[in-house]
C-alpha cells in the first residue's frame, strides 16, 4: 500500500494512542543528514535557497506541539524519506 504507485509521495497517518492522538507525515524526499536532523527545529534554520525557505515551519510547529504539552520526533534516512510524528496529549493537568 505505501505510496500506491506514486513516485513522489506523502503519507499523513493519525490515530489514538493511549492518551494522545498521534500525527503521522511520510515521505519519500530526500531525506537528511544527521546535522540537518539535529537543527531541524532552529527558528531560521533551513537548507533551502533564500527565496525558496525561511526555516521557519518545524520551529513554528515545534512551538506548538511544545504548547499543547506535546512531543515530537523525526525518523529520516538519506535518499529514502523522511517520517514525522506529533504526540498530542488529550488530557491536561493544568
Ligand atoms: N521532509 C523533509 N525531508 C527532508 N528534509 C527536510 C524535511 N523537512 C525539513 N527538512 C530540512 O529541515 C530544514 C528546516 O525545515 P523548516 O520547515 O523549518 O524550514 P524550510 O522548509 O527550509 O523553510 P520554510 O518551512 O520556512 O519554508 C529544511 O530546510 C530541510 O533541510
Ligand atoms: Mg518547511
């Protein structure tokens, strides 16, 4: 079923996982480098021509998973693609 015969593909998978919903995006990019993963999240950080990226989207989505008491992790492979995952919580001690 992965990609059903598409050659550029992206995957957005969501579930309920003990107590929180989980957010899925795969692809089959480019993948990254082990320093690209690790400044992944740094506002401005970005591997992308000046008119192309500001960096901005995972520092952004950082901030909001971070907000929402949520977590986020990132599998990626060079030359493979690239999995996402959001853990938001769906009960808050607040
Ligand atoms: N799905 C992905 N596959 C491969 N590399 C990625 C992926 N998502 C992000 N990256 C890498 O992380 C960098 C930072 O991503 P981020 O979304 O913060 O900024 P951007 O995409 O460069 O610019 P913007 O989102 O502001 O237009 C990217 O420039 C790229 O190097
Ligand atoms: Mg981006």
């Amino acid at each position: 079923m992965e990609g059903a015969g598409y050659t550029r593909w992206i995957q957005i998978r969501t579930r309920v996982e003990n107590d929180a919903v989980v957010i899925e995006v795969e692809d089959n990019g480019v993948g990254m480098d082990e320093a690209t993963r690790q400044r992944l999240f740094e506002p401005f950080f970005t591997t992308k021509d000046a008119d192309r990226g500001t960096g901005l989207g995972l520092s952004i989505i950082y901030a909001i998973v971070r907000n929402h008491d949520g977590e986020s992790d990132v599998e990626s492979e060079q030359g493979v693609g690239t999995t996402f995952r959001v853990m938001l919580p769906t009960f808050r001690d607040r």
